[in-house]
C-alpha cells in the first residue's frame, strides 16, 4: 500500500527555522520529520551522530548522508545545515544551540528525536549502560529543551516535540535502561510543558509505534502486518506528519501530551 509524502498545508510554518536531532540515517525517522518541515518551506538545522567509539565505517556513513540529506533540503528550497554532534557530551545542548542560533538566527522549533537504544535486560544491566542511555535520551532532550525555552523571545508559536516508545502502555523486556530512560522523558514533557507555556511554546511527545527504518526483521514484520488493522506497517513519513501538524498553529491549543500514533 502505498502512502503519500506530506503535502505542504501549513502556511504558518514558512520561513521558520527548525532543530532535528538524530538525522543521520537513510529511511531513519529525523531525516523524513526533516524532509517534511523543508516541504512546509521551514529552514532546517539536524544533527547526526560523531562520536568517539563509533566504527569508523558508521561514522562515515552518517557523515556521507549527512551531506545528501543537506543537499536534498535544500533542493527543495530552504536553507539547511547539519553538524556531526556527540550528545553524550556535557555541554553538547549549549553547543549545538549556539551553532544553530549563529547559523539561522531564532529558533522556533525543536525536535528532540536521537536517541541511544542498546538490549539488556537484568543480568546485563550495569552503570555503564544505564548512563549512555541517560546522557542522550533524558540529559540532553532535558538541557536542549531549557536551552531553547529560555532562548525563544517570540511569545507564541514556540514548539517542542519529544520522541518517545510508548514505555507507559506495557512492559518492554529487554530494554531496561532505554525504557527507563525515554520513560523519563514521557514525565519530563508533561511538567515542562505547563512550566513554559506563558511564553508561548507548547511541549508534547509523539510515540509513532514500529515504524519501519530498517531495523525490523522479516519475522518481526509478518507479525506485526498480522496485527495491523490497516494492514500496513508504520512508515517515517506518518510520524513526520503529525509531528509538523503539532509543531502548526493548528496544534496550538496541545502541550503536555504523549500522543500514541500507532496506528492501531
């Protein structure tokens, strides 16, 4: 079944400048959210991963898309930057705030999307996992999202989108640490949100279920096709679309959620 791309329907979001972590991947979720904000006319900024004990040969793969998906924004009309980005770092958030505030000026809209996913379970949980979780998934989307809060000045029209697994709808074996870690987040937008909506930004967190990226395996898919009312899987580009509907004037009146859009 074949689904079309976003159509550009939100004339408000033109000319807005837009931060996407976690856009180094091909078929990856950021970079699909940030084909659909270049389709609103947004101007967009991503982040990809550069860290230090990546295989080389992965770094260089994001690096390479990187610069494709640059091209391709941009070919479609908007400015677009990227920068290589450990998010693990302590002072990774002010960095990439600066960088981007120095690159497009004001920042209107935010898309905490990286995220660090590793399996374990209790006979391998240790201190170690538990803090590369923290650091990307809870420490950096927290500091990024202060970060731009106390920066944005506009008095309306400030959005901030969080990523999340639908950790609070039931148990997910095997993956303690990362539960843990993007449950945080689930609890972090809700009182984040009625903290800063005197300035006019509005936080949420969307959970777009399976979403076929690449990383399912032929089993996982059949089984989940089985499960489908719609007989599909999830694709980047329905995420995509409700994450640009909320970050609209349309979706103004909506903060402090965790919207499950799974498609079921």
């Amino acid at each position: 079944m074949t689904v079309p791309e976003p159509i550009a329907i939100y004339p408000d979001l033109r000319g807005r400048v837009v931060l996407v972590t976690g856009a180094g991947r091909s078929g990856g979720l950021g970079a699909a959210i940030c084909r659909a904000f270049a389709d609103q006319g947004c101007n967009v900024f991503f982040t990809y991963r550069s860290i230090g004990n990546l295989q080389d040969a992965d770094e260089e793969s994001e690096r390479n898309y990187a610069a494709k998906l640059v091209s391709d924004l941009r070919g479609r009309g908007v400015r677009s930057e990227c920068v290589g980005i450990d998010l693990a770092a302590a002072r990774s958030a002010e960095i990439l705030l600066d960088r981007v505030y120095d690159t497009f000026g004001a920042l209107s809209i935010l898309i905490n999307n990286a995220a660090h996913s590793t399996f374990d379970g209790f006979e391998t949980l240790d201190a170690e996992g538990l803090d590369a979780h923290y650091f990307v998934n809870v420490r950096a989307a927290a500091l990024l999202s202060v970060g731009f809060a106390k920066r944005f000045s506009e008095g309306t029209g400030g959005r901030i989108i969080n990523l999340t697994s639908g950790q609070d709808l039931g148990p997910m074996p095997g993956e303690l640490a990362y539960v843990a870690s993007k449950g945080a987040i689930s609890g972090f937008t809700r009182s984040l949100a009625k903290e800063i909506a005197h300035k006019g930004i509005t936080v949420n967190a969307v959970d777009p279920g399976p979403t076929d990226t690449g990383w399912m395996t032929p089993e996982l898919k059949t089984q989940l096709l089985k499960e489908s009312g719609f007989g599909r899987l999830g694709q980047p580009h329905d995420a995509a679309s409700l994450i640009v509907f909320l970050a609209s004037k349309a979706g103004e009146w909506i903060t402090g959620e965790v919207i499950h859009s799974r498609g079921s």
